[in-house]
C-alpha cells in the first residue's frame, strides 16, 4: 500500500511540482474567463500569456530563494 501512495505522490508530482503556482494559474485562468464573458475585446490572450508568465516569474523567484 506504501508503494503505491508513493508511485501516486511521484505521478501526480510530475504535474503539480507546486501547488500554489497550481491553485494561482486555475484561478487566473478563471478570472481571464470570466473577463472574457463580461468584455470580449480579443485582449484576453495577451492578458492571460502576461499572468502566466508573471505567475511562473514569481514562483521562479521564490523557488531561488528558498535554496
């Protein structure tokens, strides 16, 4: 049973290295879609590319500090 828990944790690890920047970009990715329905103005690509990558920077940045 051990193994197994363990093989799941790997698994899932290989998808959700954090979980925070996991929870960050679903909820921007929310929020983005609910932008979109209430405005469509062709912006929301760029405005997602642009919160992704600053959530992925900013995870970067906390990973190097913490090492």
């Amino acid at each position: 049973m051990r193994a197994l828990a363990a093989l799941l944790k790997e698994l899932a690890g290989l998808f959700v290295d954090d979980g925070s920047l996991a929870l960050a970009v679903l909820v921007w990715l929310a929020l983005v879609a609910l932008l979109d329905q209430l405005a469509s103005a062709g912006w929301d690509g760029a405005v997602l590319f642009l919160g992704i990558a600053a959530l992925l920077g900013e995870n970067t940045r906390r990973a190097a500090r913490r090492r």
